[in-house]
C-alpha cells in the first residue's frame, strides 16, 4: 500500500513537472528540410523512417512532455505501441538517452537525426526546428 | 539443459563482440476468480480463458494460468541479418522456459524483408503480441474469439513496407505449417459434446493432436496519425486427431434392441484407442478478418471482425466480432468491451439440418492503471454468456455462464 501511495506521488509530481515544460525539436544544422509535426509523429512512432529518431529515457519530465504534446498521446501509450513492434519483430524504439546534453550531442554528430530539449538546454551546435508549448 | 541455453544466450553478448545483441522482455502476472456463474458438466463453474493451453478459472484464486515472463533476444549478425529468439516461461508449465520463436530476419532493402523461422501466426488483430500483456489495455484478448489451438508457425514471411501520402502500409505474405500434440483443449470440447456426443455424466479424458498444414496468406495494415487498421486472411489444412471412445451396443437375443452397450477407451494393452488414420478434423479451413485501432483525443476505439468458413459437410461458419473503447487519462484507463462468436451450420448433411449451433458472448468492463512507464496494473470484470442453448438447436459445445474478476500486472523491460 506505501509503495501504492509512493507511486501516486511519484506520478503527480511528474504531471507538475511536464505541465511547465517548454521543448525544442532539433535537428543537425545542416537540414534544410521541412519537417511538419505529422512527420515527427510518424518517426517517433515508426511509422517514416526518414529520419533517426532520439529520445530521452522515461525518468526525464521532459519526454512525458514530449509524447503528450508532440505525439498526441501519453508516454505509457507509446511504450504499448513500441511493445507491439518490438515483440513481433517489426521495429525498434528510437535510442534512449539519459540527459539531453546527450541528445544536443548525438543530434549536432549525426547528419539525419532528430532530437528534442528543454529550450533552455539548445545549443548553436544544433537547428531548432520547432518550439512546443 | 534449458537453463544452460540461457545461460549461454546471456553470456554471448560478452564472448562474441562482433554481434550487436539487444535484449528486452514482458511479463505478465495475472490472478483471477470466478465471482457467480452456472455450473458446467464437469461440476465446476469455469471461466474459460485460454482454450488452446485449456486454462480456466473456477471459485478459487488462482494464479498459475496465465502468467508468464518472456525474455527476447536480437542479434545483429551483420547489417542485413538479425537472428531473434523469445524465451517464455509460463506459470502452467511450471516456470519451464521455452523457445516460442526463433526466426532469422533477412533484409532484401530498406522497405522489404524476408523472416524464416518460428513466429506467431498473424490471425487475429492482435494475434501476432497475444501474450504482450503490456501492449493492449485487457489482461487477455477476448477468450471466445482467441481459441484457437494453432498459434504459432513455422514458415516464410515476406514484408514490405510503403508510404503512401499521410499512410504508412505494410503488407506480408506469408506460408508454413504448425503440428499441436497431446493438446489437452479437446477433453472440453469432447466432454460437452463437440464431437462424440457422449452420454450426459460421462467424463472423459484424452489429448488430440492438431496440424495445420499448407497454411498460406496475406496481411495488409494501414496506419496514418489516428487510424491503425488491418485485414488479413490465410487458408490451411486442419487435422485432428485424438483419443477416441466408443459405445458397442451388444443385441444378444436379435429382437434389434441393444441389451447392453459397452464402453470401450483403451485398447487391449492398456493404451487409450487413437482415431489414427480417420481424422476428427479433415477440411481446409478459411480466415478472413478485418480489425483496427482509431485514436481520438481521449479515447481510442479497437475492433475486430473475423469470418472463420470450414470447407467440412455441414459448411461450417464462425462469424466472430469484437469492440472495445477505451478512455485514456493519463495514468487511468477505464475501458468496455463486448465480443460474440458464433457457429452456424449451413449445408444440410445427411438430413443434419442447418442454423446456428453455438453462440456466446463476453461482456467486459475494467481499469488499467500505468503504475510507471513500463508496467500496468489491471483490474477486469468478464461476464460470459452461452447463448447458443435455444431450440430446435441444442448447444454443439455448452459452455456455463460465468462471471470471472481478475488482476494483472503487465510489464516490459
């Protein structure tokens, strides 16, 4: 029942923390692409593959933030989704990192990837592609 | 020498550096108990969940018939080639583990690629991650609909994938073949008169053995931003062939009346007497299905309708459908849902007649509640009603009306 309890908290302080954040998706500066927001959908969820996504682990507010506002849906839909292709062999999640220096650095070395931060985090070293609010 | 094989799985990521390995998981611990219902032949109120493995529930807990923990496994041989093996480990097999799958994925180029091994068979909408708890918002499929003794095959996928405007599609053909033995599901079906028609009281045991031959298919899904949707059809061989009993109507006196009937199940040596070479089961069978996800704001609709036609004497028919919605809050999801089978006989055999011979439905109200990001607990109310009782047909296959509630906790990892 505590552990119950925890997890309720736990939970409620999450939802407080994706409600104030304010994120970037980023790209290598050297796309010129446009990219709408029904792409990053798609290859947040497998369904393009024209660009390599990357995301932050589950334990960053950030990514809560990112898949309600930007996929349209909660992060415990997309892990079901992502479960669904894993385990019949048609497709992986898009590489897990832990802070978003991480995704700024894996973004600014890898000429198709996509990314996204906190926009107080962005870098020169990256293209802001859009801003989610 | 199971265990030695895994052993050995975990430690080759270390020993061979060359192969990328990725390895990820699910689990499912699940209990349930049957809350009301009518009792079944056998003097038991069962809920069936699970007939190809013949799990059940009855009035006690009981937490050993449909948990599991699976463990998968991807190598990357080199750029095109990917070996995957799954591991499960089920509660009913006394936490034995199993290789379920093993297959080799071969990419032809970027959107076309060939499987070759052991991989769920692609039948119903969500046949193919069936046992994936965590990947839908139930415990289990609906129970009348996902009965099938056959899940698995063993054969050649070929998939291509596509864009087209705003869809992505995917489209698979598929072959193979699956041989099922010592299946225990068939004492239900015997038991209740599904094809012996045995006396009332009389219970029985035996394993039948299944096969489903020259299975050959396709599969094409479409998906956009709100809609995932998916038809399928496959046609196969069924045979089946089981432990048998006879009933030897001795009439000593020739007055044409039978004096004494004699039940016969084993043969002199003791061994049960085996249908052998006359089949049970001995038709093609055809599967057609249409099913799919819509994706709205707050909810999200899944349906699934399927036509299952056997090419046996009595043209037997199994329309089956399905319907559930779902509210998604962010951590709590509440969802109904209502599934109907049913068996219609529409070829006269031998003055057999034609109509509806089986019909049941499950009607289902639960709450899945996302404890973290990878895991679900899931509380479910299952309320299972016959309805295939009514004259002048009487039930081909009598189940009891029960109502089960269950609890699970889903996970990945």
């Amino acid at each position: 029942m505590k552990l119950l309890k925890l997890s309720f908290l736990l939970a409620g302080c999450l939802a407080v923390q994706t409600a104030q954040a304010d994120l970037v998706i980023v790209v290598h500066p050297s796309m010129n692409e446009s990219i709408t927001i029904d792409d990053i959908s798609r290859v947040y969820t497998g369904r393009s593959s024209v660009l390599e996504p990357v995301n932050l682990s589950d334990a960053n507010p950030i990514r809560g933030a990112f898949d309600e506002k930007a996929l349209g849906r909660t992060s415990s839909q997309i892990k079901a989704h992502w479960s669904k292709l894993v385990f019949t062999g048609k497709g992986s999640p898009p590489k897990e990192f832990a802070s978003e220096e991480e995704v700024l650095n894996y973004v600014a070395n890898n000429e198709f990837s996509i990314g996204y931060v906190d926009s107080s985090k962005v870098s020169s070293s990256v293209k802001v592609l859009h801003t989610v609010k | 020498m199971k265990y030695i094989i895994i052993v050995l799985l975990f430690c080759l990521p270390t020993t061979l550096q060359a192969v990328d390995f990725k390895v990820s998981g699910y689990g499912s611990i699940v209990g349930g108990k049957v809350v009301s219902g009518d009792l079944d032949p056998s003097g038991e109120i069962e809920f069936q969940v699970d007939f190809y493995d013949y799990a059940y529930y009855v009035e006690d807990w009981a937490w050993d018939k449909e948990s599991l923990v699976a463990l998968q496994m991807v190598a990357s041989i080199n750029n095109r080639l990917d070996a995957t093996i799954q591991l499960v480990a089920k509660a009913a097999d006394e936490w034995s583990p199993d290789i379920d799958w093993f297959y080799l994925t071969y990419k032809l180029n970027d959107s076309s690629k060939i499987m070759a091994g052991r991989r769920m068979l692609p039948m119903y909408y969500f046949s193919e991650y069936m046992e994936v708890g965590f990947a839908y918002p139930w415990i289990r499929p609906p129970a009348n609909l996902y009965w099938w003794e056959i899940t698995q095959f063993n054969g050649l996928t070929y998939l291509y994938n596509f864009e087209l405007g705003n869809w992505n599609l995917d489209f698979s053909a598929f072959m193979g073949e699956e041989t099922q033995t010592n299946i225990k599901s068939h004492d239900f079906w015997r038991n209740r008169g599904g094809y012996y028609f045995p006396p009332a009281g009389v219970y029985i045991s035996g394993t039948a053995d299944v096969s489903w031959s020259d299975i050959i298919g396709v599969n094409l899904a479409a998906a956009n931003d709100w809609l995932d949707i998916r038809a399928s059809y496959f046609s196969t061989r069924y045979t089946t062939t089981s432990d048998v009993m006879f009933f030897d109507e001795l009439d000593s006196n020739g007055d044409g009346i039978a004096d004494a009937v004699i039940e016969r199940r084993t043969n002199p040596d003791g061994t049960p007497i085996r249908s052998g070479q006359w089949s049970l089961t001995d038709f093609d069978l055809s599967f057609y299905g249409l099913g799919g996800s819509m994706y709205f704001k707050y909810a999200t609709v899944l349906f699934d309708y399927n036509y299952v036609t056997y090419d046996d004497g009595y043209g037997s028919r199994f329309p089956t459908f399905y319907v559930s919605a779902i509210y998604n809050h962010d951590t709590w999801q509440p969802y109904v849902g209502m599934s109907q089978a049913k068996l219609k006989i529409t070829e006269d055999f031998d003055g057999f007649g034609t109509g509806e011979a089986e019909e049941h439905q499950i009607i289902t109200l639960g709450l899945r509640y996302n404890v973290m990001a990878n895991a679900a607990l899931k509380f479910e109310l299952n309320k299972f009603k016959d309805k295939g009782d009514r004259s002048p047909w009487y039930d081909f296959s009598y189940h009891n009306d029960a109502t089960l509630f269950s609890v699970a906790l889903d996970f990945i990892f």
